[in-house]
C-alpha cells in the first residue's frame, strides 16, 4: 500500500511518499506488528522499503503508482547500465526505445545480476 493505492485502505502518505508507521499498525485490515514491519523492511530482496531514523515513518523507495517526490539527487551514472526486462517486450524496444509506460521512470541496473533479476520477474508481465 506504500507504492499503489494507500487511500484503499485509508493511509496517507505525505508528499514524499512517507506513512506515519503508527496509523500502519493501528489499521486493522493490516494486522501488522512493528517487528512484523521491520522484517519486511529489512528482507525486501529489492529494498523497497526503508524507515525514517526513528521508526515513526515509512516509504516505499520505487516503484509507485501514486504520485510523489522521490527527492532524489542527481549523481554521474557509471559508464554501463543495463535494463531488465522479459524477452515478449525486446521487439518493442528495439522499435521504440525504452519507453516508461505507466511507470514513473524507466529502471536501469548498475549490474547485469540486478538486471537478470528484474527481467525474470517480469516473465509473466
């Protein structure tokens, strides 16, 4: 609910994306203890998620459907990237170009490993 849809179940993110972590585990429909949360934050094999330095706020990192300021900074992207993606969208890429879609930005991976990931999971896209 942090990156789609958070109003469904009645969470507000401020405009950067950060839900009071208190309102997270008050919502009955969630059932979620704070350890509960913090294993899921801590073990999220993509890092989708982090805390604020005290607990009291959390955000998803990418991958919205809502719209917010990520406030990321700019940095010099090393000489390679590489991006992530199912083999049925490769005719199209190579017609169109990396297009966003629906998606806030396209993603691009430092490393092939990260890449190869990504795409595997987006073979049933």
């Amino acid at each position: 609910m942090l990156r789609h849809q958070p109003e469904s179940i009645g969470l507000s993110l401020n405009k950067n994306g950060w839900a009071s972590v208190a309102e997270i585990l008050k919502n009955a429909s969630l059932r979620l203890s704070l350890e509960e949360l913090k294993q899921v934050v801590e073990n999220n094999d993509k890092q989708r998620f982090s805390f604020n330095d005290d607990l009291t706020l959390i955000k998803a990192n990418q991958g919205h459907s809502v719209k917010i300021e990520l406030a990321f900074h700019a940095i010099t992207p090393p000489d390679t990237l590489y991006h992530g993606t199912a083999q049925h969208f490769l005719k199209s890429i190579q017609q169109e170009g990396l297009m966003k879609g629906k998606r806030h930005h396209v993603h691009l991976s430092k490393d092939i490993q990260t890449a190869s990931k990504l795409a595997k999971d987006m073979v049933n896209w």
